[in-house]
C-alpha cells in the first residue's frame, strides 16, 4: 500500500502536467485567451511548444488571439523561439500580415534578421508592403538572403507583389543579385509575364549601373 501510494505521489505531477497540456491544446485551438491566459497562471510554462515546435506566442499568431500574445509578451515568453520549419512568432506575423504582432515583438527585442528566411522575406513573398516597410525602418537586412540565395525583391517580382517592389527599390535592395540558379528579380518577374514590375526592375538596374560607372568628382 505504502508503495502505490509513493508511486501516486510521484506520478501525479505528471498526469496534472499531461493534463494541463491537453488542456491549453484545446484552449489553442479554439482561440480561447481566458482558458489559456487560465492555465498558464496555474502554471503551464509560457515557452510551452506543440509537436511541430510551434511556441504559444506562435500558435496566439496563428490563431490571432491579441489578449494572449500580450499576456505573454509581458510574462517574458521567448521571442526567437523557431519551429520545425525555422519560423518564429515575428516570421509569422510578418506572413500572415499582422502588422501590429510585428511591431509589438520588435518593440519587445524579437530577432529581425534571422539567419534562413528572415521575417522581411516572409512579409514580401505575402505582399505585406506596409511590413516590409515597418521591419526595414527597424533595421532590416534588405538584401538578406534564403538559403538558395533569393532576397525578399526576388520573391515579390515572382509573385507580382507590386506594392512591395516599390518599397524595396526605393530603399535601395539590389535588383542585380542572383538566386543559386543565376536569376534575378528581373528573370522571375518576365517568367511570370509580370511586365509592370519587370519596368521597374529594369530601370532600376539601369541606374545602378550608371552609378556605379560614373567616376567621383
């Protein structure tokens, strides 16, 4: 008797913890701030991860539930923490066009230029001009590149994301860089017969040229 009960006494941390877990799974998945918000002040740990690495400020992203993910800016939840595809809370929002998520992450000390696919690129392959702009006042890398060597100019002439080439080129991003396969926004913008955007593209090599041969005075 006295064994079953040292094993229950052991044990039973455990299964309230298991318990909790399911619990704020659920919470999550409904969108519900006051269960979550709930459980984590009955102690579920803050930086808790789903199976795919999401933390809970990524999965309050996703959800868009903005009462959770100031609760857990101001509990001091890990902002750099990456899931199993390398996105953090700030990539997500940059994707997803959450511009307010983006600012509140920045202001609290969130990494902007992740080695990968940092969060600019993530705004600009979703055509999130006001993003991009956002995150490049802040000290983003303009010319950052994934790992095949696409920057964020490449992905929005691929996806004819207009709004954010002018922004890009008007902060200077290059249009002359390559991908690893030789191509740069100009080649992905005429594949994609996105013809106003390959206009802009041009011209913008045309002066980066002339710039870089005419000799200072």
């Amino acid at each position: 008797m006295k064994i079953i009960i040292f094993l229950f006494a052991i044990l039973l941390p455990f299964c309230a913890s298991a318990g909790s877990y399911e619990d704020m799974e659920e919470a999550m998945i409904h969108g519900d701030a006051a269960a979550a918000i709930a459980l984590l002040q009955r102690g579920v740990d803050v930086n808790t991860v789903d199976r795919q690495g999401n933390t809970l400020l990524t999965q309050a992203v996703r959800r868009d539930v903005p009462e959770l993910v100031e609760y857990l800016i101001q509990h001091r939840a890990r902002l750099n923490v990456r899931n199993k595809n390398g996105e953090t809370a700030l990539s997500i929002a940059a994707y997803t066009g959450k511009l307010s998520y983006v600012q509140q992450f920045v202001n609290a000390g969130a990494e902007i230029n992740l080695y990968g696919w940092p969060p600019l690129t993530y705004a600009a392959f979703n055509g999130h001009g006001d993003i991009v702009d956002y995150l490049l006042k802040h000290g983003a890398l303009i010319d950052a590149v994934t790992e095949n060597g696409s920057t964020a100019l490449l992905f929005a002439a691929r996806f004819g994301h207009i709004d954010v080439i002018k922004v890009l080129l008007s902060n200077h991003a290059d249009p002359t860089i390559t991908n690893e396969n030789g191509e740069t926004a100009l080649d992905w913008a005429v594949k994609t017969g996105n013809t106003e955007i390959a206009d802009l593209l041009r011209a913008a090599e045309a002066t980066r040229v002339t710039a870089a041969t005419v000799e200072p005075s």
